[in-house]
C-alpha cells in the first residue's frame, strides 16, 4: 500500500533493518548488520563473532539489545538504563 511504502521510506517502523552499523553502543531501535564493520572492540560481547545481526529495543531510557553471530549456535543480551550498560550475558538456549 502507498501508506505502507510511506512507513517504509520513512523508516517509522520501530523494528525495520536499518542497515549496517559500525559500533554495538547503538541504542536506536531497529535491527542492523554488523558484519566486520565494527570499530568498537570494547562494546563487542566477549568471544563473538563480530559477524552478525544486532536487534535494539529502546523507550529511551531503557533498552534491550540481542545479538546473535551468524556461526555460532548462541546469542547475547545486555541492558540499558541511562548511561548504565549492563555486561554482555550468553545465552546458549538452556536457560528457561
């Protein structure tokens, strides 16, 4: 629909790819590539691969990011509240 592609353009849908990123201290709500664009190191989670998709949810104050690696089985998580960032947590799937 013309409404539909209007949304699209304008990028409005909260939770539409918004391309490529090159930092994981990116807290605009979305989902990004990351593939070997990263210029942040200290940001990356620990023993990932910088190869993957980062999905942000963000209210402004508070924000969730998941990012899973495209070879590895497992994902990860951290959390955001002001300028405090939660570590990278591993999730492997066992852990319900």
């Amino acid at each position: 629909s013309e409404l539909g592609g209007l949304f699209s353009s304008l990028q409005l849908f909260p939770f539409m790819y918004k391309g490529d990123t090159s930092t994981f201290d990116n807290w605009s709500s979305g989902f990004y590539s990351t593939a070997i664009n990263i210029t942040d190191g200290e940001e990356e989670p620990s023993g990932a691969d910088p190869n993957g998709t980062l999905l942000v949810f963000n209210s402004g104050y508070h924000g969730l990011q998941v990012y899973k690696t495209f070879n590895l089985p497992d994902f990860y998580i951290r959390t955001k509240g002001g300028s405090f960032r939660s570590p990278w947590y591993k999730f492997t799937g066992v852990q319900i």
